[in-house]
C-alpha cells in the first residue's frame, strides 16, 4: 500500500486534470496542508465499479440526501501509517484530515459552508443545461461524455444538446442565476476588505474550497465562463487569488 494518501477524482480528457467541484474541496485541502498524495482517475461510469471493488461500504441516506448516489469522488485511501482506510463524501474525508494532519488549521462547519453547499445544488438547477454540454464537449472523454449524455436524457427526456443552448436560453440562465449568486457572495460581504481575502477573513475554512472548488469547475468549462461568474460578485476574485496557490500546478 501506498506511504501517500490516493485521491479518487472524476477523469477528464487525456491528459486527466481534475475538474469537478466536489474532489476540488479535498484537492485544495490536501494542497494547503501540504499533504503528499497520488490521484487515481476514474471514467464516470467506472466510479462504483472501481470503488465496489475496494469493498467500501455505500453512501448512507441523509437527511439532507435521503437518495444518494451508492458510490461518489472523491474517495481517498490513507497511507498505511495512518490505517490505510477508504473515506468517502468531502465532508467525511475533511473531518479525519483535519484530525489526522491539524496543521495548519482548516475551520470546518462554519454556516457560511452549509450555505454554499446548500446553494450549489440551485445553481446547477439554473445553470445545468447550459454548462453540460460545456462539460461534455471541453472536459470529458469519450467513456464519461457518453456517460453524462445518457443520463441527462434519461433524467429530461429530451436529446442532449451537444452543441449547447441557443444563445437567448443561455442569456436567460444567466440572468436568472444572478439573484444566487450574490447569495453566494453574500457569505464574503460580512467582513471589511482588510480582515482578509477568505470568508472568515484571515482564517482559511472548508467553506473556501466549497467556492474555489466550483469556481475552478467554472474555468474548466470553457473561455468566459468563470469571468462572467467572478463579475457578478467581486469578492470572489479576492477569493480566488488568496486560494491561487492551492490551485495552480493541479489544474
């Protein structure tokens, strides 16, 4: 077994980059600390056969996901010396990070983070049907891009749209998504520029990587994506240029 911790993420285009939002709030953590680790991509219609395997007990239902997904990245393995145990579900793998590796510090389970999380599932209610074809078409290779295909049809009923949606629909999404965007926002204007670039001010949490995470997602879905969202809410940019070196060299 290996002495690092393996990552499981979703795999992109040769060569794979990360790209989804959720195993970019384990990336970012694991980067901040400084924690030495190794990605295993998987094709999206190989995570729970890949991850079955391993003999990793499903996702359990909660109360705020009653029906979830039975197998999800990221999913990490721990080095051996720290008991080589597979984790599953960003919030459960923070947790025993932040328990195993204390420093430097990540606050965990700040309001600011239930909010954000509870607001991503909405944006991609607005967003959905113009950013997946942006997904299909700019990240995804062929096994995971039939994949994503195949189920946005079998949840619409309708053809994808491989070529994305007519300019005006595209306008509309934007337009209808502004309203929860600066919600999102709202969780970095309750502190004076100065106190610093994170949502807590000086103090880095988990609710930053919640945000880094999708904003990353958005720069990876083409030219101007991430633009137009940074423009809505120009706390973001200070957010993202203090979380810059977390980033850069995984992207």
């Amino acid at each position: 077994m290996s002495d690092q911790i393996t990552l499981f993420d979703l795999a992109s285009k040769p060569p794979s980059k990360s790209w989804s939002p959720n195993p970019w709030k384990v990336r970012l953590l694991l980067n901040y600390k400084s924690i030495p680790y190794q990605t295993h991509f998987l094709e999206w219609p190989n995570i729970t056969p890949h991850l079955s395997s391993l003999s990793i007990p499903p996702n359990t239902p909660t109360d705020a996901n009653p029906t979830p997904l039975p197998y999800t990245v990221p999913t990490i393995r721990l080095p051996a010396d720290k008991g080589g145990a597979y984790i599953m579900d960003s919030k459960l793998i923070a947790a025993e990070l932040e328990n195993l590796y204390p420093n430097p510090p990540l606050v965990l389970n700040t309001a600011e983070e239930q909010i954000l999380e509870a607001l991503a599932p909405k944006f991609m209610q607005i967003m959905g049907a113009t950013l997946a074809p942006k997904v299909a078409g700019n990240i995804l290779g062929e096994e995971s891009k039939g994949y994503l295909i195949a189920q946005r049809e079998k949840a619409s009923g309708l053809k994808f749209a491989e070529k994305g949606e007519e300019e005006e629909e595209e306008e509309k999404a934007w337009e209808d998504v502004v309203p929860l965007v600066r919600e999102m926002g709202q969780v970095l204007r309750s502190k004076k520029d100065e106190e610093g670039p994170f949502i807590l001010g000086k103090e880095v949490s988990f609710a930053d990587f919640v945000l880094v995470g999708w904003m990353v997602f958005l720069r990876r879905c083409g030219e101007g994506v991430w633009e137009r969202f940074v423009g809505i809410e120009p706390g973001f940019g200070r957010l993202w240029e203090g979380c810059l070196g977390w980033v850069e060299g995984a992207m």
